[in-house]
C-alpha cells in the first residue's frame, strides 16, 4: 500500500487534482479537508503519513492548521501547497515545522518526487 495522504485545500477543483494525481502514482488518499479546522480533525482522526496542506484557505489558514498537527505530532510530515509569489509565507511554514512545499499550478513529476522523497 502506499503512503497515506490527507489532501487540505478549499478549492474542490485542486483536491480532486492533487488526488487523481497521488492515486495515479501509488498513493492512498485516506481524506480530504476545506480547510485548516476540518484538516486537525482529520489528521487526529485519520493518521495519514504525509498532509498537503493549502497555506491560504478561510477561517484557519495552512500555517495554523500546520502549528496545530505539529503540536499534536511532532513527526507529521506536512507538505505546504502554495501559489506563485507566496515565499514569505513559505519560509514562515518551513520554520513552523513544513517538510516541503509544492507550488501550484502543479507539476506531476515535481509533486510526485517531493512526497515520494518524504
């Protein structure tokens, strides 16, 4: 089997993306989330082995729900998704604890090695 993703993005289009293209590559979504609230439930609940994690979604953002998984599991390994332009919120994730970050629009090949590499 392999590795279990939880996919968080608040955009439905993106999620079912990022999940076709996991599956198509061995990956086992086991959840998806709208935002950074429904993902530290989920996490909790699910235990997946890596998260994607969109860092600009409403109501709790990646990055707070990223401190929250973190702070429960300090081993969780949560890939930021981000769009062009967002480096600044990038290095505030990596500092707050992110293994890695994916930038949309995606590129098949590039997401697949960064969470195969995890």
């Amino acid at each position: 089997m392999g590795k279990s993703v939880l996919i968080v993005d608040d955009a439905m289009f993106m999620r079912l993306t990022l999940k076709l293209m996991l599956e198509k590559n061995g990956f086992q979504v086991v959840g998806e989330a709208e935002n950074g609230a429904v993902a530290v439930a989920k996490y909790k609940e699910l235990k997946p082995d890596i998260v994607t994690m969109d860092i600009t979604m409403p109501e709790v953002d990646g990055i707070m729900a990223l401190r929250q998984i973190r702070a429960m599991d300090d081993k969780a390994k949560v890939v930021m998704v981000s769009a062009m332009g967002q480096e600044v919120m990038i290095r505030e994730a990596v500092m707050a604890g992110a293994k890695s970050f994916i930038v949309k629009p995606f590129k098949e090949e590039g997401v697949i090695k960064t969470l195969s590499n995890l």
